[in-house]
C-alpha cells in the first residue's frame, strides 16, 4: 500500500520531535512549541486534525512521550529548565496537574510503553548515559532501577511486543543500535543489531505481527527500515565446576552472550553447581573428534543435575589430556563440552557453539576460528548468519 502525500498540518509548530498516540478511537499528538518550550495537544478523528491546544502550566526542554494506559492517556517529559521528569494524564477532556516523578531525572527525552499491567518507562541519567528503568501502577512510581551494561548517548525507545517489552537505543560512544527485552522480571544482555547504526534515536512500532523499527543514517539524513519477529532463541547452560579456571566463569559467560546475543540468542544460566570429582579434574578426551568419547568424557558428563535432556552442560576442569583449550565431543543425546582452567574468555562460547553444530573456520575475526581462540583479532568475534541459522537448528536451542 503507497503511503499518502504529506500535509501539513494547520497552524502547528514544533522546535523538537512530537509524540503519538491512540487513546478513546483518536489519535493524539503532543509535542513542543515552535519557539517555546509549551506542550501543545492535538487530535485525529481519521479526516482532520483538531486546533492545536496549549497544554497549561507544562512546559519541556526536550521532546514529550505518549502511552495509553488503565483508561487515561499519559504524558511523561523533562522540565522547562531541569532534568526532572514530569508526569501527567488526559481523561479525554482535560489534562491533569503536572506532578514530578520522584527521584527521576534524564538528560534526554524519556520513552513509554503499556506492559504487564503497568506503564513502563525508560530513560539515560541526569548526567551519565546509563539507562534506567521505572514504571507505574496506577497510583505510584517504582524507584528507578538502572538497567545493567546498558547504555545510549541518545533517547531509547519502547515498545510492547509479543508479550514482551522491546526496547532499541544507541551505543554508549558509538551509532551501532542496540536491542534489550524484558519479560517482566529482568532484561536480556544487550544485543547490537548486525549492520544497523544511526546518528539520532531509532523509533519502535508494531504492524503485522512484526516489530519495526526507523532510524536516520550513521551519518546522512537518509531514513531506514528494518522488522523483527521479536523472537529470541534460548540456549540454556548448567555450568559444573570441578576447578575454578584463570578466567572467570562469569566472564566467559558474559563474552558469550555478548557473541550470541549478535545472533539473537539468549544464553540463560540454569544451574550452577560445584563437583567433587578430585579422578576427573584432569579428564581423558581422546582425539576430541564428535561422536567419540572416552570412558572419562562418560562418567563426567553422568553428572547432569538439575538439567533438562538439551540443557548443554559445560564442565571446567584443571586440564584435558591431551592439552586442549576445551573440547565438545559427547555422546549422543547429552550435550555437553569441556573447558580447561587455562582457557581464553572465548572458550566456554567457542565449545558450545561446537555442541550446537558449528565447525571450525580458518578466520580469526570469527568465534569458531580453529587456529585457537586466542589469536582471535576484532574482539568481539563474529558469528555469521549461517552459524546462526546452524545453532538455532541444532535441537539444543529454544525459542
């Protein structure tokens, strides 16, 4: 379907970006004055848009967001002067009182969204880009909490979308655009979206069960498109420790999901334990070829606790005989992988994507490079579009 010639709209301004939303079978617009920090609310019946109206006694330095939530239409924007975030609401036929939010202050536009029963907001620091996450219940804000490793040096954006709250922002320093989701309870690891940068905020909607998204160039004024299914796959990891390895589990497990999440999967932790097995730290792997193992792989990987049938499991041992950084062969039906105490940060993910399906490569810029993860050369490695397409068929990945 073409898209209509643009009008403009009669007699209406805006120095900053404006906002919409749906709310009681119109659609509203508020947004800044042409010259003024005022707050200006208009309406669309489908045919025309009603005279612009000086919202009173609200005024922002940055642009205003909209989100329809328990009856009422929302408003959420910074102060005339200040950082404050205010909050206000339309009944459908007049705005509420400005109230600020307390203890909440952005340097940059806030963003909205519905989810969950509740009215869900995100915006960077007063004086940082950290991200920070708050929402309301009808009656109160939560304190706001700030989102882990995530960071933006411009206004993020919401969107609800199945049955999830999605959320794209910039980097910290740099164009690339990010994704995040959160389920309710807590957000996934940050995940750059291959090939996508932009020199301004992207925006989120959703149409025809996909999740869309506009932004500008990484450094022209050119407007590009991009949609998601909004699906993330899940590779669900149990991490069975025998001897504590060099590099900490926790970093591997944090390069990992750095890699992954470049692919759109989601590496979940669900469960951590600690072995006593003093005959198996130094463990017999053979040739470490798939689809054969030793009598040792066998009785290390007998010890499944708490693990599904496709959890992947990954045992850390002192060392494997012969020497090997890691190793992924397992027999049929039992995934799981070694990783040495002298292993690189890239190990644990290199392994599992062996237990995915993936081979070896003569790449260095790659995650499954077979020249050793330590000579790795663009930190984080890659992983290509068919390897992702592998792991995501591997039968031990969810979504």
């Amino acid at each position: 379907m073409p898209w209509t010639s643009n009008v403009k709209i009669p007699n209406q301004k805006s120095k900053a970006s404006p906002a919409m939303a749906f709310f009681r079978g119109r659609t509203h617009m508020v947004h800044l004055g042409n010259s003024s920090n005022d707050i200006w609310h208009s309406t669309f019946d489908g045919t025309r848009w009603t005279t612009n109206v000086k919202i009173p006694g609200q005024k922002s330095k940055a642009s205003p967001a909209l989100a329809t939530f328990g009856g009422r239409l929302h408003m959420v924007h910074l102060g005339n002067s200040s950082n404050n975030i205010w909050h206000s609401t339309f009944d459908g036929r007049q705005w509420s009182t400005n109230v600020k939010i307390p203890n909440q202050s952005s340097k940059r536009a806030p963003a909205l969204a519905s989810f969950g029963g509740r009215l869900h907001m995100v915006h960077l620091g007063s004086s940082s880009n950290n991200i920070w996450h708050s929402n309301f219940n009808g009656t109160r804000w939560t304190p706001n909490v700030k989102i882990p490793d995530q960071k933006s040096k411009a206004s993020p954006a919401l969107a609800t979308f199945g049955g999830r709250l999605h959320m794209v922002h910039l980097g910290n320093t740099s164009n690339n655009i990010w994704y995040s989701i959160f389920n309710g309870t807590e957000w996934t690891p940050n995940i750059k979206i291959p090939n996508q940068s932009s020199k301004r905020a992207p925006a989120l909607a959703i149409f025809g069960r996909r999740l869309h998204m506009v932004h500008l160039g990484s450094s022209t004024n050119n407007i590009w498109h991009s949609s998601s299914d909004g699906v993330l796959s899940v590779v669900r990891l149990g991490l069975k420790v025998l001897v504590t390895p060099t590099i900490s589990v926790n970093t591997m497990l944090r390069d990992m999901r750095t890699v992954y999440a470049s692919r759109g999967f989601l590496v979940q932790v669900v469960n951590n334990e600690r072995l006593n097995l003093p005959a198996l730290t130094t463990v017999d792997v053979g040739q470490c070829r798939m689809g054969s193992v030793t009598a040792e792989q066998r009785q290390l990987f007998r010890n499944r606790n708490n693990l599904q049938r496709n959890d992947v499991a990954v045992y850390f041992v002192r060392a494997t005989n012969p020497a090997f950084n890691g190793c992924a062969a397992h027999p049929n039906g039992v995934p799981a992988c070694v990783v040495a105490s002298g292993a690189t940060r890239w190990t644990m993910g290199h392994e599992v994507g062996h237990v995915l399906g993936l081979n070896h490569v003569n790449n260095n810029n790659r995650l499954m490079t077979g020249n050793g993860t330590s000579n790795i050369t663009n930190p984080p490695p890659d992983l290509t579009l068919g390897e992702g397409r592998t792991m995501a068929d591997s039968g031990f990945s969810i979504e």
